[in-house]
C-alpha cells in the first residue's frame, strides 16, 4: 500500500508496517519502522466503537456501527499512505469473532476499504501475549500467565521451558459487564452478585489447570497500567508488581460506586470507571486460581508485538518456535493427563518425522503442517483410557474439544481428524466436513502416522535405527531391532494398501537384527 508522503512531513527511510487491531472498544492502529536497534512505533490512533457494547447485547454489529468502523478505517488508511506503508495487518479479536453478522462486516470493509481482515480465533489474541511473555524477566518456572481481554480470558502454564497447558474463557470484563448490567440496578449488593458469577464460572478455570499453586502470576491486558495506576504501584523492570491487598482495597472503594461516582472518584472515563469493578473481579479471581499474592503485569501491547514480527525477522521466528514447542508440550500433557503411553507416543512421532521428511517430494506437503503429525502423533491412543471398543472416535471427540497452545481452530480439528486414523486397526472413514483440501491432506499425513505406528507395533521400542529411502515405484524403510521384528513387519504389510492409495507408491519393509 504505497503512497506520497502528506501533511506528517517527508518519508522516512526504511520500510514503515501498520497493525490495525479492531477492538470490543475501539479501532486502534499503530505506524513502525526499525530503527538501528529497536522497532520505533511513529503514530498511535484511537478511536472509540462500541462493537463490544452490540455484540455482547445483541450478538450483531448494526449498520450504523460498521459505517462508522469503515469511515475510521478510511482514516487509518490515508495515514498509512501519508507514511508510504508498505505491509498492513488488520486484526479483529472477541466482538467482531462473536458477531452472528461477522461474514457481512468483514466483507464490507473488504469491499469499501479495500482492507483485509483477519479475526482471530479464540486463544490466537492470547499467544501474542504470550509470546512476548516468555521474554520477560519476571517469568518463574511453574509461572501462569494470563491475559484479560474485553471479551475473553486467556490462561497458560509455564513449566519446564514450555507452555505445557493452556485454556481460554470467553468472558472478559466489558462482557460481563453488559451480561450483569440488568442486576446492577435490582441490588445495592451488586459487588457481591458479581463475585458470585465470577467465582462460578472461574471454576471451569480452575478444573481445566488441575489446581495447585504456581510461583507466580503473569497478568496483562488493556487495562492493566490503569489498574497499576489506581493502585499506587510504581513502575520496574517493564511492569508492575500488584499485591493482592491493594488491589482488595480498590474493590471496596469501587463496590458501592455508580459508574458517574466512579469516574469522578478515580479520574476515569465513564465508560471505563463502569468496566472496573468487574475487571477487578477477574483479577482478584485469578490470584486466587495461580494461589498467589501479587500480579506480575509486564506493560505488552499487541500493536506492538505484531509490528516486531513483522519487521525484524528473528522475533517472527521465536513466536512460530514459540507456538510449536507449545503445541507438542500441550499434546503430551494431555496424553499424559489421560494416561496415553508416552513413550510409545514418542517413538512414532520421531518415526513419522522420519518419513515425512524423507519423502517431502513424494507428499508435496509444507514443512509447517509437519506440526499436525507430530502432534497426532503424540495423540493417537488419547481414546483408548475411555472407549476402548471406539477409541479412533473417542480421540477425535476428545482432542476436538481440548485447546492446544499454537494451533488454531482448523488446525485442532485437522489434527483431530489425522489421530483418529493413526491406529490402522480402528481407523474410520472421514465424517465428511473437510474441505477436498483438506481432506487430501489429512489422508496424506494419516497415511504416514499409520506406517509410524506400526514400526512400534510391540510397544516395546524393538527398532534402534531406521532408514528411509524413496525409490522410483517404492519406498523403502529398513528397521535394524534389538530383538525380531516379524510383528511390526506383519504390521507394516497390513498398513501397506492404504499408503499405496493414497501415494501411488508402494512400502517395503526390510527387517535387520543386530541379534549374532
């Protein structure tokens, strides 16, 4: 998106980028460029929507509503042409992912902004966050992050160098907000409903981290600095340190405060003064989830971190590392959790690793969807603990329902989809919802995990080297074992059909002993 320099003066040298977040509350959009040793954000617009404010009421975004966002957006866009950007993102998180209209509203600004948005999914905002976590200085072993967004709380664990469990509420403080705004006239307790609620729904919080007590907790969000300031901390190391007893005190002056007596006792915003009791709710609650004290709010905006990834290089690939490592983290916690065997898991994701990488010219497939294997991998006896009788189905079931940290919606569904054919002795044919896309490649890379699986056929770890070789009309994978492999042989052959459908090439399995 080029264009001649305007009013903010003369070009600046070096690629300038814009990140355009659509928020619950407002449309903010920031201008960057790398400096020398930093990225240096040029420009930050505000303005205020109330597509929160619609959705959670209603669940759809009026016409009015999207003209006013598309008038705004043909502001940032002569912003961006007075900067001479040439690469945009434009990102859209809770209100307008919850939009029944959503489709409508994104097609139109498409069409009369000339803008591409991208909603992202439950958990995607959060992984931003997290990511930018992982570099801060307060983070502990056994730390729980969180992130407190308008519409959605984000929660994951930290421990042993990975992200190995993560969940994500869909209730923010503007969203309970406007679901509790019916009660707040009907009590003079209203500070006490809404921990009630709060309490309540944060059980699900607590069940899906399996208890216990954390080092510490990492808590940002949109308000955070504000909360930081109300409660007289002072700023160190990139953030602040909340004690839980301040914060405790800022809800009792808050409590029995309308939002008009709120704004003026704390020098907010209305709007915001009538969000903060319920922001405080969450935070209170999610020291009492990690079992701590005190908050550690690092200061993260996701402008920022969206912009970094996209002109520096080394920061994109930390976040894509970042996202992988958790993945296979939380699929071998939730193997682990369900009493999968995980070294029998582990054998066949480094056997399908194998294979896909020996015949990347046989499968065509990229080199990132490789994640979606070893995760299957990882996760291909999940139903077995529950429904022995229809494990493929129950695995599906179960890993549909589980949020992996790094992989969206689509992705977890795809994986879903690939586990539940892994073991060639339940394997089932496909419920039908896949696109020819990826259909094709979920058969690709079953076809894979199910030859992987097969090579541990004794769950006994048999083979200590393995070779794969890709000939003209057949692949041929050579297993050198401690003990006979005629099991994982007969295994393999009855394997065979299916890889040989699907890739036109048929496997032989040579069988060596290191026996004398």
């Amino acid at each position: 998106m080029d264009g001649k320099p305007g009013s903010r003066g003369a070009r600046r040298p070096g690629k300038a980028v814009a990140v355009l977040d659509i928020g619950s509350s407002s449309l903010r959009m920031g201008i960057y460029q790398r400096g020398k040793e930093e990225v240096r954000r040029l420009e930050l617009l505000d303005s205020p929507l109330r597509l929160g404010h619609e959705v959670f009421a209603s669940g759809r975004i009026s016409a009015e509503t999207v003209r006013e966002l598309c008038t705004a957006l043909k502001g940032c866009s002569q912003v961006m042409k007075e900067y001479g950007v040439g690469e945009y993102r434009v990102l859209a998180t809770t209100a307008l992912r919850e939009a029944e209209n959503r489709a409508y509203v994104v097609d139109q600004i498409k069409i009369r902004n000339g803008l591409t948005v991208e909603v992202l999914e439950n958990g995607e905002e959060s992984a931003f966050i997290y990511s930018a976590m992982l570099r801060s200085p307060r983070l502990k072993n056994h730390s729980l992050l969180s992130y407190i967004g308008t519409g959605s709380v984000g929660a994951a664990v930290w421990e042993d160098g990975a992200l190995t469990k993560a969940c994500h509420l869909r209730l923010g403080f503007l969203k309970l907000s406007e679901m509790l705004s019916s009660l707040e006239d009907q009590t003079a307790r209203f500070d006490r409903v809404l921990g009630q609620y709060v309490d309540a729904y944060f059980q699900r919080l607590s069940l899906r981290l399996s208890g216990g007590k954390f080092r510490r907790l990492l808590l940002t969000g949109r308000e955070a600095e504000t909360i930081a300031s109300l409660c007289g901390a002072a700023k160190e190391s990139g953030g602040y340190v909340l004690e839980r007893e301040r914060v405790e005190e800022l809800f009792h002056r808050a409590r029995t405060l309308s939002a008009e007596a709120a704004a003026q006792e704390f020098g907010l915003p209305q709007e915001a003064a009538g969000q903060l009791l319920p922001l405080l709710a969450i935070y209170l609650k999610m020291m009492e989830v990690a079992g701590t004290q005190r908050i550690e709010a690092p200061v993260l905006d996701m402008l920022d971190i969206v912009a970094a990834q996209m002109l520096v290089a080394e920061e994109k690939a930390f976040f894509d590392q970042t996202r992988s490592d958790g993945a296979l983290a939380c699929s071998r916690r939730l193997g682990s959790d369900n009493q999968t065997d995980g070294d029998h898991g582990e054998r066949v994701r480094a056997f399908a690793v194998q294979l896909f990488d020996k015949t990347k010219k046989l499968h065509g497939i990229p080199g990132k969807r490789r994640l979606l294997l070893e995760c299957a991998a990882l996760l291909h006896e999940l139903g077995y603990r529950f429904n022995a009788q229809n494990a493929s189905q129950t695995t599906y079931d179960l890993i549909r329902q589980a949020y992996l940290f790094g992989l969206n919606e689509e992705e977890t569904r795809l994986v879903a989809e690939i586990a539940r054919c892994g073991d060639f002795h339940q394997a089932l044919a496909s419920p039908g919802f896949l696109s020819g896309k990826q259909r094709l490649l979920t058969d690709k890379l079953a076809a894979i995990l199910i030859l992987a699986d097969a090579l541990d056929e004794s769950r006994r770890g048999k083979i200590t080297e393995l070779k794969v070789r890709l000939e003209d009309s057949r692949l041929v994978v050579t297993a050198r074992g401690r003990e006979d492999l005629l099991l994982e042989k007969w295994a393999f052959g009855e394997c065979v059909p299916y890889f040989e459908e699907v890739f036109g090439i048929r496997p032989v399995f040579v069988a060596k002993s290191n026996l004398i």
